[in-house]
C-alpha cells in the first residue's frame, strides 16, 4: 500500500520518531521492516538524521510503534512539535576516540618497531590494548550484541567480530606461549624468531581498527551535524517575542503565543513575528532570509508580509493572518524536513543490498579462512594459519555498508539543506530524478516572467480635454474598481495629481452611481459627465461606437505590445490608456541559464500576442515557443500536449490558476511570491519571485542527484574491489579498518561540498 493510500484512510495520522542506536544501513532496513509488519503502517527511517516518519492509523498507538522499534533492538522516541534537542553521537565519541588515540599509539609503535621493543613486551601491548578493545570499542559491541539478540547483524556485527577475533587470537597465542616476546627466549630459539617476524600477535591490528573506526565514526557524525545545520538554523530564524497592542497599551509576548488578529508592533530593525498584513506605517522589508532575495521589498498598508522577516526602517502595524504551525517559515521547515526524511528511488537499491550485506560479508569470511587452510592442506603450519586468520579479519574490517547508507541521505540531507538557505524548497527525493529528466519548461507570464503589476505607459486624447485630463478622469471611475487595471490607472492618475503641484489637488474627483462588469469595464458619474472606461466589447455594449481612426489607433497600441483601454464621456470616446507589465530584470539572465541546463523555455500567457511576443523577444524566448491567449483551464492543455508530444515537462507559475497545471506537469515549480495553492501542487518552491531561482533550483537538485549517485558509485565500487583484495590475503587489517572508516567520511565530506553551492 503507497504512502498516498495510506494517508487517505480515515484516521491515518504521520507521526516523527527519534531513534538511538542505529549504525548502519542495515539498521535502518531493520527499522523499516519491524514496523512494515504492523498493520497499515508504513516508515522512512533516516540514518543521518536518527529519525524515522510513520504514517500510523487510528487503530495503532503511538505506544505500539515505539515498543516495535524496541523489539528491534532500538530505543524510540515520539517526536514534539518542536525541533528535537537530543545531544548528538559526536559528543558521546569524543572521549573513547581520545583514550583509544592515547593507548593505540605506544600499542602500534612497539609491535611494528622491533627497537622499541622490550622484555615480554607482549604482555604490556595487549594491556594497553585491553581497554582499546573493550570499552573504546563498547558501542560496536554493544550494537552487535543487541542486533545478536534479535538474530540480526549490521556494520558493527563485523567490526566486533573482527576486533575480538585479533584481540582474542593474539591473547591465546601469548597464552600458550608466554615467553614468546622474551628477547632470551628469541634468541635461544631461532623458530621462536621466526614466529615474531611473520607477526603472532595481532593487538595492534584490534587496537588501531578500532581507534581509525572510532576517528570515522566520530568525524561522520560531525559532518551530519553539519549537514543538517542548514534545516536547525531555518526553524531558528522566527522571532522569540513580539510587541502585541492591546487597547492601546503595548505589551511583550512569546511569539508562540501570538494569536489570529493580534495587531503586532514592529520597530526598525525587529523581526516580524508571523505572517500577516500590514495595517499601518510603510518600510522596507529585508526577506531575504526566507527568499534568498537581497532586495528590501518596499510595504505599505494591505501588504502581505513574512514572519522571520526583518524591517529595516519605518514602524509597522501588523495583524497575524497566521501563526504557530500555520506560517510560511513552519511550512518551509516541514517542507524540508519532509524531504530529507524521504527516499530517492535510487536509495531503495542500497537498502536492498545492505539488508543481506553483512550475513554475505560474514560467509565469505569464513569461507576466506576455510580457503586458505584448504590450500595449505594437509600440513598447516603456524604461519599459513596466522595468513587464513589474517585475511578472514582483514575481510571483515574492510567491508562497509555503512558508506552505503549514508550516500543518499547525507546528501540529501545536505542538498536540500543548502536549498533552503537559498530559498528553494526541495518537496522530496523523487523530485531529484525527475529534475534530471526534464527537457522543456513552461513560464506563466504574469509573475513569473513578468512583475505581474501592471503601469501606466501613456494616455492618448481624441479631442480637446488632453492626455493629462483622460488620464485624470479614468482615474477618478478606475479608483472604485478592484481590478488590477482600474489600480494601476487610479495609482497613475493620483500620482500626476500630486506631481502637478497644482493649489487644492489634494486627490482625485469623487465617483457616484458606479458599476462595472468582471472583465469588461467601469462606468459612474465624475464632475457631471458619464464616464466609461474598459475593453472594445464593453464599450458596444454601452451603446459607444468607436470611429475606425480611433479603432486604428486602439490597435497600434496592442500591437505594440500594451493592453489598453478605452475612455468615453458622454458617449462619446474620448481617448485610450495604454498599460504595460514590465519584465523583471533578471528574467533574461535565467532563460540563458534555463537553456545552458538544456531546457527549452515555452512562454504561457493569457494575454494578446502581440505583448506576448513583445514579452518573448525581450527575454530571449523564440516565437515559436509561445503559447498566447490560453485560459487557467488551457494551461493544463499545454502541458499535455507537449507530453503527448515526447517532451518531460516543467511548469513553473505562481496563482491558483496555475495549481492544476503544476500538478499537471512531470516537474512543478511555485514561486514563492504565489499562493499557497499553487505552492502544495508544486514539486520544487522558490521562495523568491525572481525567476532566476528557478533556474538555481534546477541546478541546485541536479547537482545533489549528481552527488548521491558519486556517493553510491563509490560505496559500491569500494566493497566490489575491498573484499575480494582482503580475502587474496593483500591488505593488512589495520590498513582495511583506515579504508573503511575512510569511505564513510569521504562519503560524508562529498556531500558537504553542497552547502558551497551558489556561493
């Protein structure tokens, strides 16, 4: 049963898990199936993160899924609300790493160094190695003891094996030979000589495998603190408190407390609270801790604002449109958290490999040892069994499936975290692959290509009253209306009220008898005269015939790429108003980069063609690849066509009317300037409105693809030629346990390479 089914049961409920004592990938397989087994229930467990997320029905308590991952040898925690403050493994490493370092070194220098050797040294060696192998290495033993007990193995079944096999090998050589590192005892026996050069003793190799295995263990989880970073620092960005203004007084609150319609008070340099709409005062706002945008954003009265972030000037009233789990910033934590809890299709492999990996490495080093003896047979001397001991352990240090289980979600963790301080959200790991295959990409215009507000761009006259008096009269009609056209006309025509500078122009003539019609027009009574203002068809239906000169020039406007509108008074047309959307600066730049990552950019619009054209040759986009005049419902048209044509499309758009097609389309992309409706349809969110975002998101999620597959290749290619060179007897065990301890981190250190992206 998928996810989605799951979800869609009456009652099913997602809840997060912290999860102690998990090691390898097949501690994570281990997880998976335990709680697989339980009706219903279905579970990503996160090996970098220490976390797994259920989805549960309502007949499962939360009580039974923990006792589940106890069964499986792990301690469970349900997860609260809030981010998780559990101390991390690196710190609980730190000391056994540094006692381990300590007592391995004078361990490894009198072994491999016969001049540093002394009388029944041996002895001294495997004391100074006792602790090294017992309580440094306690979180191997203990691990495979667990595991042991519920008949499982992982990683750390082979490292305990290995280190007590050489500790206990060497300890019964010493044993029964007590006098073999007596220097006097060398040198009246010259097969005793013998046995020392060929090595009898192994306390070195069990002392440094474990202290290289502990320096790895302890650097990974260092590097997986770093690595999820990015997400602590995001859900850290909100304000702790704000000023909330209570009748008329001003008073301190916990943000966690702030409620829907509290009025919050913000001063220069304070961070807003939580989302919601300024009520009063105008300033600059600093988003680009959310936006990844460095532009201020300029606001004023009715404007929507951002919890997290900053103001930079004036003082502002805000009302709280939403608090708590409801803000932008918590659905851009849950976002990311999502996503780095989830898995790549490419991820299932290696958990697939990983789940038979240790039993397999395990046989093959007993089959190691029984091969050497069998070809030394039937006179095995001391030495070829010390070469059959030596190989088996050198098989069972070097194999590592732990590099293989932290490939996809270290860099996973990593990618998606660098994202995020980018202002790109990352809604899961398929949507890695996905971003690999596309090949053409759709743009909505408006918003997305464009700003989306529309400007004045001049004002023609058919008679006596002037430019400046049409324009001043469609101002005075379009300010009752509440279309984006009538609000960019009204906002011109107040605005060369005031730059006149004329005596008592104080604003724009009063309105009465107003009406409109949704995509036609507007009509009322201003100073006397009945005035009209809207399209060609609301005009005629007004009973005003315009004459064909002035349809002409009505026409050369659009041509030119503006929408325009008319203007009657009286019944008689008195000149048109030409509007323009402008192209947001750096929409250019990222259709070049668009098709340097080897899309094919596809402008959607449901404006003329002649602005769409207009709109296309400034940004680079072919006129062929211009879709003019399409309706909300012909977006969703577009896509499949181009899919029914062989092309894996990406859409990017950002209104509620672009939510279907988003949904619609292989790859959907949201600005983050948009809707909440269209950013749950998407599969990639840019919290910014620069288009160039997009471009950076694409890039961003096909670079952390690249990253997990070099991570893969090679965990696989590392145990491919590892083992079979440990079982040819070719790799000494302490040089195996370095290799392996090795790959984890280089895995680890490869991943963290994203958070230098787009820097």
């Amino acid at each position: 049963m998928s996810r989605e089914q799951l979800l869609d049961q009456p009652g099913s409920r997602v809840i997060e898990l912290d999860i102690e004592g998990m090691t390898c990938a097949s501690c994570v397989g281990r997880v998976e199936r335990k709680l697989g087994k339980l009706d219903g229930v279905s579970a990503s467990v996160n090996l970098p993160l220490e976390s797994a997320r259920v989805t549960v029905p309502s007949a499962i308590t939360d009580a039974q899924i923990t006792e589940t991952v106890a069964a499986a040898g792990y301690k469970a925690t349900v997860r609260a609300p809030a981010a998780r403050t559990a101390d991390h493994p690196a710190a609980g490493l730190r000391p056994r790493l540094i006692v381990a370092a300590a007592l391995t070194v004078p361990v490894f220098l009198v072994s491999m160094f016969p001049a540093l050797q002394f009388p029944h040294w041996g002895w001294v060696v495997g004391f100074l190695a006792l602790p090294v192998v017992t309580w440094a290495a306690w979180p191997f033993h203990r691990a495979a003891l667990v595991n042991a007990r519920h008949f499982g193995s992982t990683m750390d079944t082979l490292v305990s094996i290995g280190v007590t096999a050489a500790y206990a090998f060497s300890a019964w050589q010493l044993i029964a030979d007590p006098w073999m590192t007596d220097p006097a005892q060398r040198m009246s026996d010259m097969s005793g000589m013998e046995e020392m050069a060929s090595g009898g003793l192994y306390f070195e190799v069990a002392a440094v495998v474990t202290t290289f295995l502990l320096l790895g263990r302890y650097l990974e989880a260092r590097a997986k603190q770093k690595a999820g970073d990015a997400l602590k620092a995001l859900l850290s960005l909100g304000a702790k408190d704000a000023t909330v203004l209570r009748d008329g007084r001003e008073e301190q609150l916990p943000a966690d407390q702030l409620a829907v319609g509290d009025v919050i008070v913000v001063r220069p340099g304070e961070k807003i609270a939580t989302d919601g709409v300024v009520i009063d005062g105008s300033s600059a706002v600093d988003a680009s801790l959310v936006t990844g945008e460095s532009v201020p954003v300029e606001v004023g009265p009715d404007s929507l604002v951002t919890g997290a972030t900053i103001n930079t000037s004036g003082r502002l009233l805000v009302r709280a449109t939403r608090v708590g789990a409801e803000t932008t910033l918590a659905q851009m934590g849950r976002l990311v958290s999502q996503a780095q809890t989830g898995k790549a299709p490419i991820a299932r492999l290696a958990d697939r490999i990983s789940a038979v990996f240790v039993p397999v490495v395990l046989a093959i080093a007993v089959l190691t040892f029984a091969g050497w003896l069998l070809v030394a047979a039937p006179a095995i001397s001391d030495t070829e069994l010390r070469a059959a001991f030596t190989a088996a352990v050198a098989v069972l240090v070097i194999a590592c499936p732990c590099a293989l289980g932290l490939a996809t979600p270290v860099g996973l963790l990593t990618g998606t975290g660098r994202g995020a301080q980018l202002g790109i959200l990352i809604k899961g790991p398929q949507v890695l692959e996905d971003t690999r295959t596309v090949d053409t990409i759709l743009l909505d215009k408006t918003g997305t290509v464009t700003t989306g507000h529309l400007a004045v761009d001049g004002a023609e006259s058919f008679g006596t009253a002037g430019p400046a008096e049409v324009l001043r009269l469609a101002g005075a009609v379009e300010a009752a209306s509440e279309h984006p056209i009538g609000r960019a006309v009204a906002a011109a025509a107040l605005a060369a009220e005031h730059g006149q500078g004329t005596p008592g122009a104080g604003g724009l003539p009063a309105v009465e008898g107003f009406r409109s019609a949704p995509g036609g027009g507007v009509q009322g009574t201003v100073e006397g005269r009945l005035v009209t203002a809207g399209r060609t068809g609301w005009l005629e239906e007004s009973g005003i015939t315009p004459t064909a000169a002035q349809r002409e020039v009505f026409g050369n406007a659009e041509a030119a790429g503006a929408t325009a509108i008319w203007l009657a008074v009286d019944g008689e047309p008195a000149g048109i108003i030409s509007l323009r959307d402008t192209v947001k600066p750096g929409s250019a730049d990222a259709i070049a980069k668009l098709r340097s990552l080897g899309l094919r950019p596809i402008l959607l619009t449901g404006d003329n063609a002649a602005v769409a054209a207009q709109v296309a040759a400034a940004v680079g986009i072919a006129a062929d690849d211009v879709f003019a005049g399409v309706l909300p419902e012909g977006k969703v048209e577009a896509v499949r066509t181009l899919q029914a044509g062989g092309a894996t499309v990406a859409m990017a758009g950002d209104g509620v009317n672009d939510a279907a097609a988003l949904a619609q389309a292989d790859l959907g992309i949201a600005m983050g300037s948009g809707t909440d409706v269209a950013i749950e349809a998407a599969d990639l969110t840019v919290m910014g409105s620069d288009l160039g975002q997009v471009a950076q998101a694409i890039e961003l999620s096909r670079r952390t693809l690249a990253t997990i597959k070099t991570n893969l290749f090679w965990a696989f290619f590392y145990n491919a030629v590892g083992i079979p060179v440990a079982a040819l007897g070719l790799l000494n065990p302490m040089i195996a346990g370095a290799a392996m301890a090795a790959s984890s981190v280089l895995v680890v250190a490869n991943s963290l390479r994203l958070r230098r992206f787009g820097r």
